[in-house]
C-alpha cells in the first residue's frame, strides 16, 4: 500500500495523463513528487536517468511520459517514434529495478491492438494479428514496454503494472486542429464557427465510425486504483465500456457549445477504423466504475476551453 510520505516520481507529468494522476494523488494526501522538466533530464539518455534515480530514489513511479503524436506525425517520424519511446521506457524501467522501486505503472495505448481485433477489444486479443501501418512504430514501443513490465515481473520479481487507456480527454488536452484528437478538435472547430456565425461545420468522414472516451480524471481515479489494488502480470484496460458514432459526439458537442448551423459530411475523407471499444471486465471485476459521464465532461472542459482562449466572450456565450 501506498503511504503517504512516499517519494512518487511522475514521469510525464506535464501532459493531460500525467498531470491528471499528479492531481489525483495530491487529492488523495500525497505531496512528496519527484517532477522534472523535459529541459532538465532528457528521459532518452541512460546516464541521465540513471544519475537521475540514485540521487532521488523514488519509491513509486507512474510512467506517463512518451513520444505522441497524430498520424501525420506517426507516419513520417517512424524512426524518431520507435527509438525514443524505446529508450525512454528502457531507461525508467530499467532504473526502477537497480534502484528497487517498490511499484511502477507503465501507460499503453490502444494502438497496441490489432488493426483487425474484434470489438470490444480485450486484453488477450494483443499480438493476435497485424497492427495499424501508420502508428506501427509507436504501437511496437508501447507493446514493448507491457513485454517489458511483464519480463522484470517474472525475472525479478518487481511489482510492475500495465494498463491500456481509450480515447482520453480533459484538462492539458491538445486543440491544435492539425494534430488534435477529434473531440476536442470538435469543441474547437463549433466554436470557432458560433462566433464566426458560420452557417455550417464540415465533418471528415461519414460520421459512422464509433469511439469510445473517457475523461482524463477517470483515469486517474483508476491508475489509482490499480496502484492500490492490482499486482499482476498482463495489463488492463482503462476505459467507459460504450462508445458513441462521430456523428452523434458532434451533435452533442454541437448542442453544449451553442452552434446553430448545420453539419455537412465530407464522405471523400477516410473514416478510419470502423469502432474501437475497449472491453472493461477486467478493471469492472476488480471493483472500479468511472464517474464522469460524457455530456458532463464535454461540458466541463468547454467551460475551461472558454476561460483558456476567450475570456472576453465568455460573458456572451
């Protein structure tokens, strides 16, 4: 069990993951972090994560940093994706061992899965076939770091954990429109055309694809969780267990900003994959439930999205 007074070091502790579990554990009495910024250790170079964990000997660590990106990004820096998130989840987990950290929890992504893996995605479906060409490099990373937690588990006996987060959203979320995700690239895009008084918001695609999302503080709550509450080899899912069509989020985020045009489908655009849903039995029958339901949290992190980029208009919205 997890005291108090430990020393947690927060690997990626600037991003929407890594900030959310850092709010959560200080939520839950926790003080005693370790943080470093990108400037002052450069998490790919194995001397400075090593003189890095002798100086400050952390008794946990929450591996949320990586390498991300869209598929742009993932397709054309294949190299640069596959090497650093390689060195950085080599270095931390390694260092964890020589230094005996008492746990570690490694964050996956959902691209670990199969292309092809049928729905809803279960644990045991990983390495069961091809994975997606464009963010292969990242996937193999990731995956990499589950095999990894796994092989220190069974050499050494470290207490390391995986878990396999869905489509995630909130606070520190990313609404650049070139490499945004698409929920929050929708709150930008409605609201830019409510105060422009566009007459209409163009969708990619059919609007058909299904995608399932969570709020970053529900994963929080569960790394939490499972720090206290699982020690096993495997991974989890971390995820809400439904999803939603493309279309039905941007109807529904079309309504919480207040845009009063009309949405218009450029079915010339790809649609991606047909669904991807998480299968959460595993996180369910250890005992954890989310809280925020997404009508709720697409209304929060606009509300924030309003104080961060148009505090004049706020008023009027």
């Amino acid at each position: 069990m997890m005291n108090k007074e430990d020393k947690i070091y927060i690997a990626g502790h600037r991003g929407m993951v890594g900030s959310a579990i850092h709010r959560k554990l200080e939520s839950e009495g926790f003080h005693n972090f370790i943080t470093r910024e990108l400037s002052e250790l450069d998490l790919r170079s194995q001397p400075d994560v090593v003189s890095f964990f002798e100086k400050e000997k952390p008794d946990y660590v929450i591996l949320a940093a990586a390498k991300v990106g869209g598929i742009v990004a993932n397709n054309t820096y294949r190299a640069e994706f596959l090497y650093d998130n390689l060195m950085i989840q080599n270095n931390i987990i390694h260092q964890s061992y020589v230094n005996n950290v008492k746990k570690l929890l490694f964050l996956g992504s959902s691209c670990i899965y199969p292309k092809l893996a049928p729905q809803p995605l279960k644990e045991d479906a990983l390495l069961t076939g091809l994975l997606e060409p464009t963010n292969e490099p990242y996937a193999i990373a990731k995956i990499a770091g589950i095999k990894m937690c796994d092989a220190y588990r069974d050499q050494y006996g470290c207490d390391y954990i995986s878990v396999m987060p869905t489509n995630l959203y909130g606070p520190n979320d990313n609404y650049d429109l070139k490499n945004s995700h698409v929920l929050p690239a929708l709150i930008r895009k409605f609201h830019e055309a409510k105060m422009e008084r566009k007459k209409s918001v163009e969708i990619w695609g059919t609007g058909n694809p299904k995608r399932e999302f969570m709020h970053v503080e529900d994963l929080a709550s569960a790394c939490y969780f499972l720090m206290q509450n699982y020690s096993d080899s495997g991974f989890v899912n971390i995820g809400v267990g439904k999803d939603v069509s493309i279309k039905e989020l941007a109807l529904l985020i079309k309504q919480i900003v207040g845009f009063e045009g009309e949405l218009t489908f450029d079915t010339s655009k790809p649609d991606g994959t047909p669904r991807k849903l998480m299968d959460v039995s595993k996180l369910k029958n250890l005992g954890f439930k989310y809280n925020i339901e997404l009508e709720d949290g697409i209304r929060s992190v606009y509300g924030t999205y309003l104080m961060n980029n148009n505090p004049s208009q706020e008023q009027g919205s």
